[in-house]
C-alpha cells in the first residue's frame, strides 16, 4: 500500500495497533512458510488414508529433533572440546 493510501485508508490509532502487533509478531517469511506448510500436511493427510504429516514434514529448512543417540554422542564431542572439564 501507498503511503498516500495509507494516509487516506488507515487511522493512526490502526496503524499503531498494527506496528505494536508487528513487533510482538512479525509477518516474516518464516510464518507465510508455516501456514503453508499446515496447510500442504492438511491436504496431504486428507489425501491418504490415515494420513500422519505435520507441518515439520513441509519445510524445507527446519531442523528434525535429535535422537537421543545423537544427544549423547554430541555430549561426548562437547565435552571434547574442552578436554573432559566441567
């Protein structure tokens, strides 16, 4: 939108309800990709039968929780690190 559109179309008092909603939740990227993503598990589980995708299965660049094998084994390399020293 315009700034001389917004001046015409949106008070000030919505436009600072806005900003202060900005700041607590930002309309990113990352949150159009969530939607999507939701919305891509719904039809995917609408579309086979007992269907189990999330949200998770649809983006691209999140990280899969680790296995509590993974989590000792990066203990291990941690305290590696620092040559076994708490």
């Amino acid at each position: 939108m315009s700034l001389a559109r917004c001046k015409a179309e949106i008070s000030s008092r919505e436009l600072a309800h806005w900003m202060a909603l900005d700041r607590i939740d930002p309309f990113t990227i990352d949150r159009t990709e969530l939607i999507l993503a939701r919305f891509m598990a719904l039809i995917s589980n609408m579309m086979t039968k007992g269907g189990k995708a999330t949200a998770a299965d649809f983006l691209q660049f999140t990280e899969k929780p680790a296995k509590p094998d993974n989590l000792a084994r990066a203990e291990q390399l941690f305290k590696g690190l620092f040559h076994g020293s708490d």
